[in-house]
C-alpha cells in the first residue's frame, strides 16, 4: 500500500495535468506567476520550489487530505526524493528561462 501511495504522489507531482480532478480550477489571475525571469539563481530555486507546490495545492483541492498526506511522505525518503526530482525539473526550466543567468560571466 505504501509503494501505491509513493506512485500517486510521484504521479500527481510529475504529470499534474493528467490528473486534475474536476472541481479543480486554475489560480486566479492576481495569484498567477507574472514571469519565469529572476535576478539570481537562488531566486530562480525559490519560484521552481512555489511553481512544485502550486501544482500539487492545484491538483488537491482537499486541503483536509492534502494536509493529511504530509506526514506520510514527510518521512518518506522515496517520496522526498521524488518531490526533489520535480524541484528540479521546474528549476531547469526557470534557468532555461534565464539563460542560465543572463549575466553570468
């Protein structure tokens, strides 16, 4: 049961548009991500990590289950990790976004 657990979340936080539930709508405009382009890369981490944990406040509109959930894969290293492969996967396109920061010398 718990292997089925990792998988929905790693599912959820991977392919979040496969699995919307109905009732689930998208953030209102003044709640929105303006941009991808940050100032520094640390910056850059920052709006990867708000964009991972949109997706999943988006796709669990249950806030009663998303918060029942926490503890299980907060003692979960499987599913910290794959939490920290979908960080990833966002911050590579914000540095995409910004040229790997556009500055950089």
């Amino acid at each position: 049961m718990n292997m089925l657990k990792s998988l929905a979340l790693v599912a959820v936080l991977v392919f979040p548009g496969a699995v919307l539930a109905e009732e689930a709508k998208p953030p209102a405009p003044d709640e929105w991500f303006e941009s991808l382009i940050t100032e520094t890369p640390a910056d850059g981490f920052a709006l990867a990590i708000r964009l991972a944990r949109r997706s999943v406040t988006t796709i669990q509109t249950d806030r009663e289950v998303l918060h029942a959930l926490r503890p299980i894969y907060a003692n979960d290293s499987a599913q910290l990790i794959a939490a920290s492969q979908v960080a990833a996967a966002y911050f590579d396109i914000v540095a995409q976004a910004n040229n790997y920061w556009r500055d950089a010398e």
